[in-house]
C-alpha cells in the first residue's frame, strides 16, 4: 500500500474463466481475453491497492444519433419519403442504363441512336437533381450516386460514341487521344466537384452534363465539318472541363433578357447548324472573359 501513489499501465491481459459445476462430468472451461495496451495514470489521493476493471475499455455503443447517420437518406424514414428517394434515384439509374446503351448501339455502329441515348441521359442526370430538391430528399448518397452514373453516361459513353462517329474520317490514333482525353477530364471534373465549395451562380469549369450534350449533338445533328476540326473541337472540349473558368449555370443564362433569345430562335429557324455551332463557341468563349473581367475587378 502506498499513499498518494501512482500506478502506470502499460499492458493489461484478462483472462475470464468460466467451469461448468455439473458433477461427474469433465469440466470445460470458457476464456474471453481483453488487451488494453496503452499508458495511462492513475492517482490515488488517500493510497490502496486498486484492481483496474477491464469494462473500462471495452468498446461501448455507438449513441442513437451516430447510427442514425448511417442512413442513406436523413431525416424522416416514412414509407411515403422512401419512396420519393427511390423515385430520385431511379431517374439517376435510368440515366447511367441509357449511358450503356449508348455504348452498347455506338459499338455497333448506330451513332445517331446513341447520341440520341445520351441527349435522354442528360435529361433524367437533370430530372433526378430538380425532383430531390422539389421533394425535399437530398442526401448525400444520391450526390454520390450522380457523380457515378455522370462518369459513366458522359465521362465514357460521350466519348465512345464520338469515337465512333469519327470512325473513318480522322486517324484512328488522334479519335483515341481526344476521346480519352474527354474521359480524364471528365473524371477530374466530377472528383474536383465533389470536394469544391458549390458558387450558386458559376460553374468553374465547363460541366460534364455540358459537355455530354455538346458532343451528343453534335453527332445527332450531323455538323458538316471536317474531321480534324472536330477533334480540335473535343480536344478544346476537354480542357474547358477542367479549366478554372468561371461558366454560368443555366438557371443564369434563363434570366437574360428576352431580345437576346430571339437571335438563336431566329438563327435556328435559318440555319440551325451554325446557331448551335456558334452558341457553343459563345459559351466556350464566355469564361475566359467573365475571368478577366473579374481579375479586372480585384485589380
């Protein structure tokens, strides 16, 4: 016995023992062993000899809130909200699914059907974002759903079938590079957005959606262009997805005044092949100078 003393741990092994008191049997013995390895100090102001009990570092039960977090979808779990987060998140199946299609059409040559397959893609990668929102059942499970189902139907799909589309016209080695180029970008471009601070008003960088329906289009509509012209085209592209340029969000672009849309309705009406090559170059061509334009600013 010491008073005021110390006792260190540094390993502790228990061994609990258990004997079935049954008579006239063989006796078998139960062992359960505990390490706690470790150095903690513990002072006893008026001294004795303490046994430390090993209950003290078993592991105890997560609390309710902790395990509650590890659902996929927070908050309420009523049958009528579960189904509203099935709902959203079959929209983002449906689009991955026409994301394989597209492939599974550009490999046998159907090239219009599968942009057409993408064109749909970008429509449901739209739908199941403005149904979670409308039905208040965001998670981030199906932030992370999207991101998946986007590198498939855009970072792979978009560029499978403009390699196939391209097919013939330009060597066979450059279609390979920009559309893998196209892939890498893509996959930079989700990862980058996952772990960035959202701007409610700009994108940074050319989206992959964007992006997707860009080349869709631009395969679906048939663009009268040389082959080596469109792989500058996609090559421009993918690093404008990677870019640090500031894009403006569509819910922006809507809000620009009336006059400026009659130009693509009226360009469109003319020639609609050249109004989408131009609305694209313009959009191309905006972040660069919304970026000057700000560092003009905070000059």
């Amino acid at each position: 016995m010491r008073r005021g003393g110390t006792i260190a741990r540094q390993a502790l092994l228990v061994r609990v023992g258990r004997r079935s008191g049954d008579a006239g049997r063989a006796a078998t013995a139960t062992r359960a062993e505990v390490i706690y390895t470790g150095t903690d100090t513990v002072t006893y102001p008026y001294g004795g000899r303490v046994v430390p009990s090993p209950a003290a570092h078993l592991p105890t039960q997560a609390p309710a809130a902790e395990a509650e977090n590890t659902s996929l979808l927070p908050g309420e779990q009523t049958f009528a909200r579960r189904m509203r987060f099935a709902l959203v998140n079959s929209c983002t199946l449906a689009s991955l699914s026409l994301g394989l299609l597209a492939i599974f059409l550009a490999m046998h040559g159907d090239t219009r059907l599968a942009a057409g397959c993408l064109v749909a893609c970008v429509a449901f990668d739209g739908l199941d974002g403005a149904l979670a929102r409308k039905l208040g059942v965001s998670s981030a499970f199906g932030a992370q759903m999207d991101s998946l189902a986007d590198m498939c139907s855009f970072g792979l799909a978009a560029p499978v079938v403009v390699y196939a589309s391209l097919a013939h016209t330009v060597p066979t080695a450059a279609a390979a590079i920009a559309c893998i180029m196209v892939a890498g970008c893509a996959a930079i471009r989700l990862a980058r957005f996952n772990v960035s601070p959202k701007d409610g008003k700009f994108f940074c960088g050319v989206p992959t959606t964007m992006a997707a329906a860009v080349l869709a289009l631009t395969v679906l509509i048939g663009l009268p262009i040389p082959g080596i012209a469109l792989l500058a085209g996609v090559a421009l592209l993918a690093f404008a997805m990677v870019s640090s340029f500031p894009y403006a969000k569509l819910a922006r672009i809507v809000k620009l005044p009336p006059w400026l849309w009659l130009l693509p309705i009226v360009g469109a009406l003319v020639d609609a092949r050249l109004t989408f090559v131009f609305l694209v170059t313009a959009y191309l061509v905006s972040g660069p100078v919304l970026w000057l334009r700000t560092r003009r600013a905070t000059a």
